[in-house]
C-alpha cells in the first residue's frame, strides 16, 4: 500500500534522517511532502531520485496527507495537529505538545505496540534520550520486573539540530560566542548538565522527561526515575550510565543472555560500546553490565544510542 507522508520540518537534520530512513527501508511513498519554514520555501531536496520543493506549510495541506509528520516546535504542533485530528488524519508528532496527553498515544513499537490501537489520530513519539533508555531496560523489565532507576545521559550537541553542530565546529577554530548562544556555555572541553530549563525542584525539562514518560509508556506509574542530563562536546549518540533497580533477583549471567539474544541491542560482554560505534546505528549498544555493590537486586550498565536515528526518525516509521 502506498502511502502521502508529509514532513514539517524537513530541513533540520531529523529531516535528512528521516528521508535517508524513508529510502534505505524502501517504504511505499506515493507521495512525499516536504514542509519548512519561510526561509526554506523553494529548497529543493532529492527522494528516490525525485527532486521535491520544499514549501511552507499551510494547515490546508495537510488535509491530502494520510501520515504527516511533526518536528519543528510545540507550538506549530499543537496549532497543526489539532486541525489534522479533526481532519480523520493521523499526525505523529516529536514534540513535547502531546507526549502526556490523555488521548495521545505514546509508543515505542519494541515496547507497547498495542498503545498504537486506541489512537485518535494524535501519536506522540517519546523523547529521543527515553527511547534509548527504555530499549535497554524493558527486555530486563519482562524477566525481573523494573522498580525504578538512575540514569545520567552524556547527550551529543546534535540533539539541537544542525545549530548544535556548528557551534561545536565554531569552538574548535576558537569562537566560543556561538556555543555560549546555543548552549549557554562554551561546549568544547566542557560538561553541561543543563539540558532544557530548570524546573522548582532543581530538574531539568530534559530530565522530568526520562521520568514522566518512562512511566506512561510502561505503564508503572509509580516508577522512581532519577535522572542527571548533561551535554558534552560529541556530535552524534547519547550514552547513559544506568542503574536499574528489579523486583526479583538479578542474575547477571541471565541478563547478559536476554540483552545478548534481543535483535535491536548490540550486546559487548568483553568490551563497550561508544558515541562513534553507535552512531547512524539503528540498534542501541549496551555494555559494562554488572550486578550493582550499592543496591540491592540491581545492574550497572552502559548504554549508547544515535539519538537522531533510533531515538527519532526509525521509531516514528
């Protein structure tokens, strides 16, 4: 079955993966719509040989689509989507708008699936650092049941976009005004743990985030999630350090069986995985596992993902 897929947005850097993904998993597109902002109008962009306009989105476009596709910002979502909603068109969105609504389904396809059935033509996609998170987590969930865990992620400056890594390359030729602009800070030979805006009790957006939807998607809403968000000077994949606390004992041995046996996990059992392993990698590495001294019933890992590819474009198609 073929399908018209619109892309708002299709200028960022999510835009070219999402294209690239559309080609290499040969996906059925009758017709692919590409929308932008004003000062893209007119780009051209080429798909399966094609060369396509880029245009500024009108809401009234929308309408000929069966599957547009949001990533721009919340407030383009929530003004479009709601329109395409009442429209019978299934808008899948990046933002934050419907990630926590009621009537929104929030879905990971290797997690809850069947989240996707009870849709009312609004599907939020997680946030890309939740994804990877939970890819590594839930095959341990089935066997020992999650409690809660500790996450601090170490987030490549692409997150931002196309801004992220320019700012990245400014630093290296030693102009720090454009990172300090994008980040608040100079990223090269830096750690920023500040990813968003800091919330009354001393968390970022970015981690309220990991805890907020880490509980919508597994369904535990009383999961304890703690989490440390920072940005380092990387261009491509997230990695984390975990510790995650099970109901049932933890045999590390069985662990290192199911995380080794799963088709979208790159298991290390001798090593581990990185930034620059992992990158334009649909599968999320993990490595280092071990039975944590701290906690009762808990592992320590690492884990690693390309926050663009997996943690974006290949689960919104």
């Amino acid at each position: 079955m073929s399908i018209k897929i619109g892309f708002i947005g299709a200028t960022g850097i999510v835009g070219s993966e999402f294209i690239s993904l559309l080609e290499e998993r040969k996906i059925s597109v009758a017709d692919l719509c590409l929308f932008a902002s004003e000062k893209s109008d007119g780009r051209k962009i080429h798909f399966n040989g094609k060369s396509i306009t880029v245009e500024k989105l009108e809401k009234s476009k929308l309408k000929n689509l069966d599957y547009p596709f949001f990533c721009y910002n919340e407030e383009i979502s929530k003004e479009s989507i709601s329109m395409g909603a009442e429209n019978n068109i299934c808008c899948i969105d990046n933002s934050a708008a419907f990630r926590l609504h009621r009537d929104a389904p929030f879905v990971i396809p290797e997690i809850n699936p069947h989240a996707i059935e009870n849709h009312r033509n609004i599907i939020a996609n997680p946030n890309c650092s939740t994804i990877i998170a939970l890819m590594a987590l839930f095959p341990l969930h089935q066997r020992f049941e999650l409690s809660g865990f500790c996450v601090s992620t170490y987030q490549a400056v692409s997150r931002v976009g196309y801004s992220g890594i320019e700012a990245l390359k400014q630093d290296i030729v030693r102009n720090f005004a454009l990172s300090q602009e994008v980040f608040g800070e100079q990223i090269l030979q830096n750690a920023i743990p500040k990813i968003g805006q800091f919330s009354f009790n001393g968390y970022s957006s970015e981690e309220l985030k990991m805890s907020n939807e880490s509980r919508k998607i597994l369904s535990l809403q009383k999961l304890k999630v703690s989490s440390t968000c920072a940005r380092l000077p990387i261009l491509r994949a997230h990695s984390m350090s975990i510790i995650a606390k099970f109901r049932s004992p933890l045999d590390r041995g069985e662990a290192e069986q199911i995380l080794s046996s799963n088709k979208h996990i790159d298991y290390f059992p001798n090593a581990f995985p990185t930034p620059l392993k992992q990158a334009c990698k649909n599968n999320v590495g993990i490595g280092r596992l071990r039975k944590d001294t701290f906690l009762k019933n808990a592992a320590t890992m690492w884990v690693v993902g390309d926050q663009i590819r997996q943690g974006v474009t290949l689960n919104a198609i």
